[in-house]
C-alpha cells in the first residue's frame, strides 16, 4: 500500500472529516483503494451533471470498479497528488450540500 496514499487519506479526515478510514480494519486495503478509485474518477469530471445522468453514473460506477479491481490484483496504481485529492474531495463534498 502507497505510503502517500495513506498520509493523503489522513489529511483529509484531519482537515475535511472524510476518508476517515480505520487503519486497524481488515479491510483497509480494499476501502482505501476504492476510496482513491471512486476520487480519481472525479478529478476532471463535474460530479453533479454526472450524478444527474443515469449513463454518466453507470459508466462511471463501472469504470471505478475495474480500476478497483485492477488495483487490488496490483495492475493499477492510482495516481493522485496531495493538492488534486484534496480539491477533489472538497467538489464531491459540495454535493452533499446540494442534496441537504
């Protein structure tokens, strides 16, 4: 697991209050990847007329799934930046907003 991946995920969860992953999970692995999977999908795409169109979100949900998959047998590497992460989260956070 990419150490830098970790040290993003904590950052966010100090600062943002999401991606709060527990490092102690048996499953900390898997959630961190798709949690990095599910936000790289997002770094050049507007989430909410995505999230309004019912092809752009099956496209997307499988799309995030194979690179998952392919992430978890080691055949993928996400490949985020620090600053990108963070202003992505802070876009997929601003939905939540929307829909309150």
């Amino acid at each position: 697991m990419p150490t830098m991946l970790i040290e993003i995920a904590e950052e966010i969860c100090r600062d943002l209050g999401t991606l709060c992953i527990d490092r102690n999970s048996e499953e900390f692995e898997k959630e961190l990847l798709f949690s990095f999977a599910w936000i790289e999908s997002f770094k050049y795409i507007d989430p909410q007329p995505c999230l309004e169109s019912y092809r752009c979100l099956k496209t997307l949900l499988s799309m995030v799934l194979e690179v998952w998959d392919l992430a978890l047998k080691g055949k993928y590497v996400v490949d985020i930046d620090r600053e990108t992460a963070r202003k992505t989260v802070e876009k997929l956070l601003k939905l939540r907003t929307r829909t309150n």
